[in-house]
C-alpha cells in the first residue's frame, strides 16, 4: 500500500468516503468540489449555527478555579512568588524569567473559568489528528486531506458555553470557534466543559505553524498526542515535546491511531513499544490506578476505540483538576530549572571553627600577640623602676638622658615600616579570602559571587582600621595608669575604654585628674612619651608594690647607715668597731639586689597577666572591627541564601505531580 493511499485512507478522503460523506449531510445541500461552493457551505453552515446556539462569548459566570480548601498548588505560587523576589537581586533576569512566566500564566488561568478544560490535539504530518479532532466533535469541523499541511491555524470546539475568556487567552478568532454535534448521551454529558483545540502539525514545514504549536502547548490544560504507527517513534517528537514534558504526564493522553492498518498483534506490539518508548523519555504511564500519562490505541476513521477516548475525556473533564495539574507540573518544571542556583553539595555557612580562624589572622595582622608581648615587658620594666635599688636606678636615668631624640624613636616604634605595612595588609586580604571560601563552600555559583562580593566590600577600609588599633596598641603599650587590681594587674573595663591593649579610656584619665576628653568613640591614645601633660602613663601596680619600695628603703638607709657609721670610725669621731657598721652596709648591699630579685619573680606573674589582657583586649579590638565590616555582611547573605532556599523546598516539597 503506498504512502498517498495510506493518508487517504487515515483521512477519510477516499472518492467513497467523501460520496459518503457527502450523502449523510444533515443540512441536505448539495456540496460542490468547488473551492469557492465549498467555502460558501461552509459559510451558511457557520451563520446557521449561530443562529441555533447563543453566542460563545456571553458573559457566564466565572468560577475561581483554584480556591478548593486544602489544595496545595496556591502556597507553592505564593512561595514561587516569594522566591521570584527574594531572588531578583541575585539573579539574572533570564534565570528568573520561566518562573516568572509560570506566575504570570497562572495568574492569568485563575481568573478564568474552571469549569472549563482545555485540551489540545496535537500531532505530527499525517497521523490523524484532525480526523479524531472530528471524531469526537461529531461534526466536520478541521479540514483533512492529502494536502499537507491541512490545518494551518488552531480550531476550537467548545461543548458550553462560557470558554471566551479561555479561547482569547489561546488566540483563537471567533470565525475559528465551533460548536459540537451532541446526542445527549452520558457521554456527551460527560463532556461538558471541554474545550477541544485542534493544532497545526508540529513537524510542519512552515515555520510559522510550529509556533504556534508551541504557543498554545504552553497555555492549555492537556494535551492528546496523536501517533501513528509509522511516525511514533519520530525523535522530533520525543525530544522536542514528549521528553520535556514528562512532567506533565498526569494531563497527556498519547494515543496511538490508524491501528485499522495493522493487526491485532501488531497492534499490541507497537503499542508495548510507544510505552518503552514513553519510560525512556520518563513520561510516567498511568496503569493500573497509579498516576501518569493515559496511553491508548484506536482508528479516527473507523470509529475504533474513540468511544473509549471520549469517556476518558469524559471523566477527565469532570474531574475539574486538569488544570491546577498543568499549572503544578509548569511549577515542577520552573523549579527544575531553578535547582542548579538554588541546591549545591554541602551545607554552606560560617561555623565557629572559620570565625575563629579569622580572628586569628586578624589578631595576627594587627599583632595582637606582639603587643601583649610587649605590654608584658613594660610591665615587668616598670616593677623593676620601681623596686630597683636607688644606685640602678640613677643610672639608668642618667642612660635614658644620654640618649637623644628618644621621643622620636619612640614614635618612629609607633609607625610601622612599608614592608611591614603591606605584609599586615596581605594578611587581612588573605584573612577575607579564606573566610569568603568557607562562606561559598557548598553554595550555588551565583549566591556564591553575592557572598564573595560582601565580603570584599566589606573588606575595604579594613586594613586602615587595624593598622589604627596597632597604632595605638604601640602607643599606649605603657598602661592605663593606677587604680587596677591589686592580684592580676589588670584594670578595670570602662565604658569608653580602647579596644586596643594599652589604650588609656577617658574614664582612666579623668581618674588620674589629667582632665583629658575623650574622642569621638569615647577613649584617648596615650604613649610612653605621649600622656596628657607630659607625664609617663604605667601599667597598674600590685599591692605589695609599697612594701617592696619601703623594704628597698630600708636596704638603701643601712648602707647609708653603716657607710656614715665606717665614716665616723675612719675621721675618728665614733669609737671604732667595724663588725657592726660593716655588716649593716653589707645587710644594705646584698639586700637591695635580693630585694628588686625578688620583686622581679613576685611580678612574672601579674606582668604575663597584664599581657594576655593586653593580647585579649587587641584581639577582641580585631574581631569587632572584622565582625561588623566582614563577618555580619556575609552572614546576612548567608541568611538571605537560607531564606530563598527555604522558599524552595516549599515550592518543591508541596509538589503534587512527582516533580
């Protein structure tokens, strides 16, 4: 049999069957082969129609078709929403724009009728979809015929009345509007409701008919694939339309037609195979009650099977869901093509373990740990001043004054060299990429770029504001003046205090009667050669401090003692008697030196004390300032991430259709 009789026949253009055709006309005109008769009949037959049904487009009443308690496709369109706009300023406008189709479409199927469903048929070259469109309409609505392509716009049946809304959403004229034979059967009953489209071919030449092919796919309720036994394993189809849409298997009807053409095994066979073919393109099959795709076989010509068709549609049109179906099927398929920006391996997130590495390096940077160092020194410096011997402590004065420019050393201490500038800034540059890095692991790209950017933003200035709490940390290495506690050294946090260690607070210098003000964050930079009238700040001192000055006192008045009394000997005005006064001077001398010995062992510990105080202080100085430019900016994004994602997993965990 050749291809031409096969589309004759698949038609029902045969010479016979137009005779046929022609002869069963209710109307009882005589057609013409004619184009120009054939269009006038066609005329008549619309305007007589007309005049027998009301007009489609009267205003009917319009249900709201999803707003049956319980059903969960209005919260995932309400968290789709809420996830379009939290996502805006992350996303690309393309990445977004199928969810935002999505909300728009189905905005727009909400404020039509429900009680109407639109089914598409839809089919390839010459399998017969125009000829079942007819079939099941009862009445020669779509063209058909050996001329390819026949249907070149899509044609509407409506069954009630009331589809305008939803036809002028599908682009369909009124002159394409029909209105079906019914025999008031239970059958036809059943069908009140749907709105049958015919489709140009999807495999068409012509460009323009594939478009809207696709046009009106995205828009109706359902849709019937029509396949036939030459043509249904096309890959044009599979890939093209049935593959994208396996999601969409609970609203597909795929129904395999011209089965007249093989045998009754045969028949089984290719119907087995469009099923293997189907789970291949993972179109679920529904068989055996279980959800999916309706696959089934009939003849448009002979009548086979079609009466079986139409009480699936049937019970599919009163069911009155196909259409909340499509609408969570596009949502599944929107959320699919979302998952890549919004679901990546891993937990993201900042633990305690990355914060605390920041702060690290950040005390690292600032040289938290250099400046408690050096805090301790001068602390145990400073014990050594004060419970030194009187003769050592002369000295050293008369060093310190031999030394010219000591202040400008000082402050040359206080600045740190270039090098040395830039390796701290590298550190803090480093510091923020690690923590950007454990930020983004496990995060999608784009949320990923949104946190490195934070981060970096945040960075800017930051170096400068540590290198200022170094500073000062130098500066004021000598302490915060008298007043600490007695047992560690340490003074008590006032509420304008430096963070950095060392730094005098306002409090501080109003106790000391300096009359300082504090500055704009409340505290005052104070240096070894740097404090409020000239006088040197020290560490706070313990309290056995006086007691060591008295005993050291007292070591320096024996040898005063015991020289004056060798003296009185020596001139003659004291009876002589050396013993006495020689180990006076020598009680004097060795204890002076066991004395400020002394002290120094009793001050390592208050003096490593006082340091670790300083350290913690600068340290936490550090954090702050990192925290607040780097830290809270990041984890805000973080939270930004957490709450779209949650948006989501409520798009995607209310989902009703398995996607």
């Amino acid at each position: 049999m050749t291809a031409v009789t096969d589309q004759g026949r698949d038609h029902g253009q045969g010479p016979e069957h137009e005779g046929a055709e022609n002869a069963g006309r209710d109307d009882g005109r005589r057609w013409d082969d004619g184009l120009i008769a054939r269009r006038a009949a066609e005329a008549a037959q619309e305007s007589a129609e007309a005049e027998r049904t009301p007009p489609d487009d009267e205003p009917g009443p319009q249900v709201e078709a999803y707003g049956l308690p319980g059903s969960p496709l209005r919260p995932r369109l309400d968290a789709l929403r809420e996830l379009v706009g939290l996502s805006r300023a992350r996303l690309d406008g393309d990445t977004l724009a199928e969810a935002g189709r999505v909300l728009d479409e189905a905005s727009a199927r909400q404020r039509l009728s429900s009680r109407h469903t639109v089914v598409a048929v839809a089919g390839a070259t010459g399998s017969g979809k125009s000829t079942l469109f007819n079939a099941l309409a009862g009445v020669q609505i779509s063209d058909t015929g050996l001329r390819r392509p026949t249907t070149s716009a899509p044609i509407a049946c409506s069954w009630t009345d009331g589809a305008a809304g939803l036809l002028d959403r599908l682009a369909i004229p009124g002159r394409l509007r029909r209105r079906p034979v019914q025999g008031g059967t239970a059958t036809d009953e059943a069908l009140q409701g749907l709105v049958l489209v015919d489709l140009p071919d999807h495999d068409s030449a012509a460009t323009g008919h594939r478009e809207q092919v696709d046009r009106v796919l995205a828009l109706v309720d359902a849709v019937i694939w029509v396949v036939d036994p030459e043509k249904y394993a096309d890959a044009a189809l599979h890939e093209r339309y049935l593959r994208p849409l396996a999601g969409h298997a609970e609203i597909s009807f795929v129904v395999l037609n011209q089965i007249d053409r093989l045998s009754g095994e045969a028949a089984d066979l290719v119907l087995d195979d469009l099923r293997r073919l189907l789970d291949e393109d993972g179109m679920a099959v529904g068989e055996h009650g279980e959800p999916g795709a309706t696959v089934m076989s009939l003849s448009a010509l002979t009548g086979a099977g079609v009466g079986d068709l139409r009480e699936v549609l049937g019970r599919f049109v009163q069911d009155r869901t196909a259409a909340a179906r499509r609408l969570s099927a596009d949502v599944d398929a929107a959320a699919a093509r979302l998952r890549p920006v919004y679901v990546a391996e891993g937990r993201p997130g900042l633990g305690e373990r990355a914060r605390e590495d920041f702060t690290d390096r950040l005390s690292e940077a600032v040289g938290a740990a250099a400046a408690g160092q050096a805090a301790e020194r001068e602390w145990r410096r400073n014990a050594g001043r004060a419970c030194g011997t009187p003769w050592l402590r002369l000295w050293r004065w008369y060093e310190s004054t031999r030394q010219l420019g000591g202040g400008l050393d000082l402050m040359a201490q206080a600045l740190a060299p270039p090098e040395e500038e830039l390796t701290a800034r590298q550190r803090v540059e480093q510091a923020v990429r690690k923590l950007a890095d454990d930020a983004v692991d496990g995060l999608p790209t784009p949320w990923a770029q949104a946190v490195r950017e934070t981060a970096v933003n945040g960075a800017k200035g930051l170096p400068e504001a540590l290198d200022e709490l170094s500073r000062n940390a130098q500066a004021g290495a000598g302490g915060r003046g008298r007043g600490g506690n007695a047992d560690t050294g340490s003074a008590p946090v006032g509420p304008g205090e430096q963070g950095a260690g060392g730094a005098t607070t306002a409090a501080g210098q109003r106790k000391r009667g300096s009359g300082a003000a504090g500055s704009g964050s409340g505290s005052v930079s104070v240096g070894r050669a740097g404090a409020p009238g000239g006088r040197v700040a020290r560490p706070p001192r313990p309290a056995w401090w006086p007691a060591a000055v008295l005993a050291q006192a007292s070591m320096t008045l024996l040898q005063i003692f015991g020289g004056l009394w060798l003296l009185g000997q020596i001139v003659g005005v004291l009876e002589p008697g050396l013993l006495t006064p020689a180990l006076l001077m020598l009680a004097g001398v060795v204890g002076g030196p066991l004395v400020e010995w002394s002290c120094a062992a009793a001050a390592k510990g208050p003096a490593r004390r006082y340091g670790q105080e300083a350290e913690r202080r600068l340290r936490e100085a550090a954090a702050g300032c990192g925290r607040v430019r780097v830290l809270d900016p990041v984890a805000a994004e973080l939270a930004r991430y957490r709450e779209v994602r949650e948006r989501y997993v409520a798009v995607t965990e209310l989902s009703t259709t398995g996607g």
